[in-house]
C-alpha cells in the first residue's frame, strides 16, 4: 500500500511538472541543435507553457520543404522534408514553419477551418503571395537575427508601399 502510495506522488510529480513546461516531442532522427533551436524559439517567443510541438523527418510532397499542422489549440506538428539535408536551409525550414506555429497560437492563422486574419484562405493564390507564407518567413528572418550568428540562407524583401 505504501509503495502504491509513493508511486502515484512520483506519478503526479511527474505530472505537474510535466503541465509546466513547454514540450518539443522530436523524433530520434532530429539533430539536437534542431530541437535546441525549437525550443529557444518556444521559450522567447511563445510564453505560453503548456504548448506541445512535434517535430519529425517526413516524406512531404515534391518541392515542400516543411509543414506545420494545427493538432489541437496548443499542439502544432512540425514535419521537415526528410531529404531536406542541407543544414542552414534547415534551420530556415525550421523557423519558417515555426513561424506557422506562432500565427496559429496567436490565431491569426487557423487550420479548422482554413483562415487567414479572419478571412477564408484562397489556395488558388500563388505561393510567394500567400500571406501566412509572407508572415513564416517574416518570422523566419526574425527568428533567425535573434537566435542564430550565421547570415540566413534568404534575404526577405517587403515591397511595401
Ligand atoms: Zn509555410
């Protein structure tokens, strides 16, 4: 009875702790550096400590490099492209689609049902016009200024009036 006892305080400990903290669940296959960059992204920029992010390796289709799905309100999936190997334009990857993470948590991108600022997300639009894409890279390009101190892969130009 004892032992039962014991176990179930570990377990609840383990619980509490567990509601806490941010979560990035990466799959075995994810550089390390990769998940430490999640994280420190999670950490600065989504304050919010019971958000949960997975990040896998996927086979995705031709020519997508990443892609972010909204699970549930605070859990996001992250899948880079598996034969994405490149280790700077993976990191980019990985901050573009966690840029996706944090215009979903902030609810200006919404996946059930498509929405974009409210509106329905036309997918006829061209890629490089879409403006969630604009958004990711927007917060790529600042992710990268804040966390990395490398050049990035891309210069983002906004061809604002
Ligand atoms: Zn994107």
């Amino acid at each position: 009875m004892y032992k039962i006892k014991s176990f179930f305080i570990i377990l609840l400990t383990a619980l509490c702790l567990n509601v806490k903290s941010q979560q990035i669940i990466a799959s075995s296959e994810i550089d390390p550096l990769e998940v430490i960059l999640i994280h420190r992204a999670a950490k600065i920029y989504l304050k919010d400590t019971n958000v949960q992010i997975i990040v896998k390796n996927s086979p995705l289709y031709p020519g997508l490099e990443g892609m972010t799905q909204q699970i549930g309100p605070k859990l996001y999936s992250i899948d880079i492209a598996f034969d994405l190997k490149n280790k700077k334009e993976r990191k980019w990857t990985i901050l573009h689609e966690f840029g996706h993470v944090l215009d979903f948590y902030l609810g200006f991108l919404s996946q059930h049902p498509p929405r974009w600022m409210g509106k329905k997300i036309d997918h006829r639009l061209p890629w490089n016009l879409r403006p969630w894409e604009i958004s990711a890279d927007n917060w790529a390009a600042e992710l990268w200024a804040a966390l990395l101190d490398e050049p990035p892969p891309y210069v983002i130009w906004n061809m604002e009036n």
